[in-house]
C-alpha cells in the first residue's frame, strides 16, 4: 500500500495512494506532519482533558465534555459504525493509524514550538478519536444554550422579549453560499461559491486538500482530525458545499434528581423514580509550573441524555435545577460518517444526494452541481419530531408529552432565476429551526448576482468582500428623526455635524473608512446604554450555569446582535429611544474615533495558548456581522473579530482547474513555517488561491 505526498507553492498537501484506505493513511499522517498541535488540543477537547495543560481556563469545557459524555458517544458511534459499515470503520482506523505515524516522526525540535512550551507529548489516538473531534466541534453549533437564553429573559422582561433579542447568537457559527446555473454563467456550466463563517482559529479549523486514488479525485476543505471532505469538496464532476441550517436538534430537559443509598434517581413523565447512570471522574488541571490539581466531576445520565448542568444539589449557587441535553448522536449512536467515503466518490449530484441521506449532524442546506448539468439544494441532517416547546426552553422531564416520535423529513427546494442563496436566512430550513440570521447577506447576495447577466468563476470573489451593512438601516432611521421629528432637538455642532456626516455615509463598513468607525462608536455607544438602563439591566445577571455556557446568556451582546429589532419595535419597554440615540450621539462627537474602522476591527483568532508571541499584531478588517464579508464584531462589547471567513472558495463545474481558494492562514499550523501564513494577505484582500490538480505541476514531498 503506497503513498505519495506532493506540495503546491501554498504548501498544500496533494496526496495519492493505490486504495482509499491507503490514501486515508496518508491523509492522517499528513495532517500529523503539518497540525501536531492541533491534533493534540483537539485530542483532549473531545477528551476533556484539556484543562491538564491548558490550565483552569480549560476547566469549565472539561466538566460539560465530561458530563456530556462525548467519548463515551463517540465510542458508542464507532463501535454502532463497524458493525453497520466495516469498510468505513477500517477507513477511518487506517486515518487514524497515518496520525500516529505522522505524530511519532517528532523532528529534533519537536513537532511545534507549542510542545515545548507546555511540556506535552503527542497522545495516541483511537479510533473513536476522529469522532469524538467531530462531537467537540459541534455540540455547541446548534447553540442549545439559546433555549437558557429565552428562559432567562422571559422571566426578567416576559414573553415578548423572546422574538425582540431574536437573532445570531454569539456562539452560533453561519455562512454564506450560492450556486449560479449554467443558464447564468458564461461557460454554461454551474458555479458554487461562498464562505464558511466560524471562529477564526490558528491554526484554522479548515483543512486545504487533495485526496487522489483509483476510486476518487477530490479536493476540498477537510476538518483537521476527521478523514476525507464532508463540508466542501470538488470531485471534477461533481462539487458540493454547506451552510448551517439553523436547525434545532438539540434538547434540553429540567430534571428532578434525588440522591439514594444506590446512587441518584430521577423522576420521570410516568410519575415513578428511575435510576439513572452516575459515576465520577477526575479531571487533572494545570497550575504553576511543578503544581497540578485534581477535580472530580460527577456525570449523570437520565433516560432523556446526560446531565450537563446542575445536578442532585442544583445549580452552584443553590438553585434547584438539573439540566440533561437530549442530542441524536447521543440516542443512535450515529455520527453521520457513513456519508463520508460515499461523498468522496460521488459523481453526480445524485450520488451526493444518496450520501447525504447518511447525515447526522451539523444539519446543514446543501448546494450541489454536476457536469452533466444536475442540481441540487437541500437539508441534510437528523431533526427530532416533538412538540413545540422542545424547541423553545427547557422541558419539565417528569411531564409526559415531550418525547421524540420520529425524524423530520430534510427539506428540498428550487432555484430562482438560475441562482439559490444560503446564507442562514430563514428559508428552506424554517420548518426545523426558531432563530435565523438576519437576511441581510441574503438578500445582498441575491441583489448582487442580479446584477449581471452571465457570471464567470472570477467574477464571485468579488461578492466575497461586500460590505454594505443593511442593519445600518434603524439607527441611521433614528438618527434622522431627531432633527426632523414634530419635536426636533437641539445638538450641539459637533454632534449635528456627526448626524449629517453618517446619515452621507455610504453604509460600507471598509477598513479605511472613519465614516464606518463612527457609525460602530455610534453603535456601541447605544448598545451601552439600552443594555444599562433600569429596564433591561435586570436581565444582566446570568443564572449560575457553567461557565461555558455564559456567552449566550450575556446581556450587552444580545443587546448588540438584537439592534435593529431593538430599535424597530412599537415600543421597548418604555425606554425613550430617541433620548437614547441623541445623548449616544453626543457622547461619540465629544470623543470621537480618532482612525478608521480597522483601527479597531481587527482580527482576534483563538489559540489554545494565547500568549506565544505569534500574530500579536493582528491585521484590521473591512466588514461586520450583517455584511456578506462576515467579520463578525460583537457591538457593545468589543470591535475585535473573533469570527469570520474560516475559509472561501469558488468551484467551477466547467473547469476544476479553475476553481480558487484561500484559508485565512495557511497551510501549516507550525509557527515560524512559511507557510504558517502565507495565505494572510490574500485572505484580508479578498483574493483567492488557485486549485491545482495535475500532478505534474506539484513538488513530490515523500514516498510512503
């Protein structure tokens, strides 16, 4: 069983093998070779271990993936996965015996600064590993935690609050996407284009590659720990892409636990005790140098799923509560990774199709195109059947009729004028979810493709870097109205000149402009104080849930994210809005931003040790939340982007070769390689780097 490894000028891996399950191998070994120290940070993510070299700051992920029970799961999924698929259990062990390998080849120097720095070895990994990194990087995707949001704040302003803080919450991860038909573009074959919008991390949490063997000839952007493409892929005949669905999958149950001389009980929606599973574990925390500390977690599991907060004892704080999480992983012992080798030899859209009934999770809409002129845009993924108020809040677990009773059948749709846009709108996948991103990147998108009869593969990118903010819209409305109401106020000359200068302002949020640093002082400004007044901060205080579930529960960034609906409603709760605005206003003209928009936006990746040194002087950013380039600041709070472009990409049905793409880093997560970051300045310009599949063109690495 041979391999080879061949590099593109962008250090890209190209890797070829005899069989698929040789080219797994190399894959896991290639990704060893370039991410050691991603491998391992994601290792004991899915572990929760983390906290043994990441320090306390670890801790609170460690108790909710222990309490969570994601390795059980995922040793669950893959021992349900050798008996229902062998070929693809063996497919994913030979991945995991390439990281192994790649992870024993430690150079001189280590396999990353990172090693050194704290001390770690590589782990072994297991052949539920890859499973288990799939589960951490997705069991907060579908924001569950949203459901403890709506509970707080109905409870602290009623009901009605619900729908007004309804929007893209901050730890909910979206995209944009389209598909262009052949009818609509120059080469009268399809184009799929867009951009993945997560958390930007270093090393990032895309993967460039390409993966070539008698069966298949596939590029695309896989998950570092996981084999094969499921997100994005490109097969020459056939291309795919995602987006989340927004969907809501994901359950949380209110449980009424008591403890027994045999262990712990809870009541369930028959009226009786039943036993529940519990035991401890230990999870190790990292202190001073030489100094470690152990902390035990007790993990409870119910008939609904895992007790993830709270327990016999309640919450921290006292309060009675005890939350299980209810998940389809968890109740089927199925991750979806069936799909994954049927993808890699798709091709047609039909064969995508067929794989994609495999799905579990993250339910995602689909766009799909082939050669042969085939489309396709649907859901994929597994979503309960069950009431209502599932969906909402937490459910009493002791009442009858919040059962599952089956799965929603994936929703499919058409296409309009030749195009279809996702982009997290309430759209295709309504039916499964209850809060959508706002449509503004939509409806850009759309308006943008519109615009021109016939596209071609290097017309897209420029949609890309779009930067019109519609949710500008509101507050500019306000801002207006202040001088021009039937009560017209007095301002200052300063303040007077900064009204007429944003209500002229273009509404592009581009690096260099001031006009976009002044709306986001602006902004920030009344987000500060509709969040402070007496009316709204009674629901600053967050319930004593774990600490990792608090950005959810957070008031200034719901406040900032809720903005326009904030400002647009009949009333808010008596909160003089106009007073709101002028006095904002005000106090942005006394002092105002003295750079541009960059000056403050700037990117903010997440490293699992902050303090290397490396990009201390991160880049500034064109774009915003509501923009289709999807920097996503956190208004209120702090300009800084921690989320945005995980990657773009262009595939062209008529030509792979023509097809782009770019990371925001690189290929490599070594600091100090060249390639590390050598793709940085086409990310932050909005270009893109070229997909190269012929062989000939590319540097052999290594013979395996």
């Amino acid at each position: 069983m041979s391999a080879e490894t061949y590099r593109d000028a962008w250090g890209i891996p190209h890797l070829r093998a005899d069989t698929a399950a040789g080219l797994a191998r190399a894959q896991g070994r290639v990704t060893a070779r370039d991410r050691a120290w991603q491998l391992e940070v994601e290792r004991h993510r899915a572990q929760g271990t983390s906290a043994s070299f990441l320090g306390p700051g670890a801790l609170s992920w460690d108790r909710l993936a222990r309490r969570a029970r994601l390795a059980d799961t995922a040793r669950r999924c893959f021992t349900a996965l050798e008996a229902k698929d062998p070929e693809t259990a063996a497919w994913v062990r030979a991945y995991v015996d390439g990281v192994n390998e790649g992870l024993a080849e430690t150079p001189e120097d280590g396999p990353a600064p990172e090693f050194a720095r704290t001390g770690l070895v590589p782990g072994r990994w297991e052949p539920w590993t890859p499973l288990g990194v799939w589960l951490a990087t997705h069991l907060l995707f579908a924001g569950f935690p949203a459901k403890l949001w709506r509970e707080h704040i109905t409870a602290h302003l009623g009901p009605e609050a619900v729908a007004l803080f309804a929007a893209d919450g901050p730890g909910t991860a979206g995209s944009n996407g389209w598909l262009v038909g052949g009818e609509r573009t120059t080469t009268g074959h399809a184009l799929i284009a867009g951009d993945p919008h997560r958390y930007i991390e270093d090393p990032g949490v895309y993967q460039q590659i390409h993966l070539s063997c008698p069966e298949f000839d596939v590029v695309g952007l896989a998950v570092p720990g996981v084999p094969g493409v499921a997100h994005f892929g490109h097969t020459g005949t056939v291309a795919w892409a995602i987006t989340n669905a927004m969907a809501d999958y994901q359950d949380l149950y209110r449980e009424r636990l008591r403890r027994t001389g045999a262990g712990v009980e809870a009541l369930g929606p028959d009226g009786t005790w039943h036993r529940a599973a519990r035991h401890t574990e230990t999870v190790e925390v990292a202190g001073e140098p030489g100094e470690r500390e152990s902390v035990e977690v007790e993990v409870v599991e119910t008939d609904r799923g895992p007790v993830i907060a709270g327990g016999p004892e309640g919450l921290d704080d006292g309060t009675p509560a005890a939350l299980s999480l209810r998940h389809p992983p968890r109740v089927t012992a199925d991750l979806g990774f069936g799909a994954l080798l049927p993808l890699l030899r798709a091709r047609t859209v039909a064969d995508v199709d067929r794989a994609l009934d495999a799905w579990t999770e993250p339910v995602n809409v689909v766009q799909a195109a082939d050669t042969e002129g085939g489309l396709l845009h649907r859901v994929a993924g597994r979503v309960p059947v069950r009431p209502e108020a599932n969906r909402l809040r937490p459910v009493p677990a002791w009442e009858p009729g919040h059962e599952w009773t089956g799965w929603h059948t994936p929703p499919r749709a058409g296409f309009t004028d030749g195009v279809a846009v996702m982009a997290n709108q309430r759209g295709l996948s309504a039916p499964l979810g209850v809060e959508f991103a706002p449509p503004h990147r939509a409806d850009r998108i759309a308006a943008l493709l519109a615009g021109r009869e016939r596209w071609s593969a290097a017309d897209l990118p420029a949609i890309h870097t779009d930067t019109h903010l519609a949710s500008a819209g509101p507050l500019l409305d306000h801002l207006a109205a202040l001088t021009t109401s039937p009560a017209p106020v007095a301002l200052t000359p300063e303040a007077a000149a900064l009204r007429a200068r944003l209500l002229a302002w273009d509404r592009r949020m581009d690096a260099d402009s001031t006009d976009a640093a002044a709306y986001a002082a602006l902004r920030t400004a009344v987000v500060r104080r509709l969040a402070a007044h007496p009316a709204l901060a009674r629901a600053s205080a967050p319930p004593a849930y774990p600490e990792v579930l608090l950005p959810w529960l957070a008031l200034v960034p719901r406040v900032g994210h809720a903005l326009e609906h904030l400002l647009r409603a009949e009333d808010l709760y008596g909160i003089d809005r106009a007073g709101t605005v002028r006095a904002a206003l005000e106090e942005v003209a006394a002092a105002p931003p003295a750079g541009t928009w960059g000056d403050t936006h700037r990117l903010a990746p997440w490293r699992a040790l902050p303090d290397t040194g490396a990009g201390t002087d991160e880049p500034g950013l064109s774009g915003d939340q509501d923009c289709v380039l999807c920097t996503s600041a956190v208004p209120g709070l702090t300009d800084r982007a921690a989320r945005g472009p995980a990657a773009r990409y262009v595939w062209d049905l008529a030509d792979r070769a023509n097809s782009r793409w770019v990371v925001p880093h690189g290929a490599s997560g070594v600091p100090g390689s060249p390639h590390h970051r050598d793709q940085q300045p086409l990310w932050l310009d909005g270009g893109l780097a070229p997909v190269i599949t012929d062989f000939t063109r590319l540097t052999k690495e290594s013979d395996d």
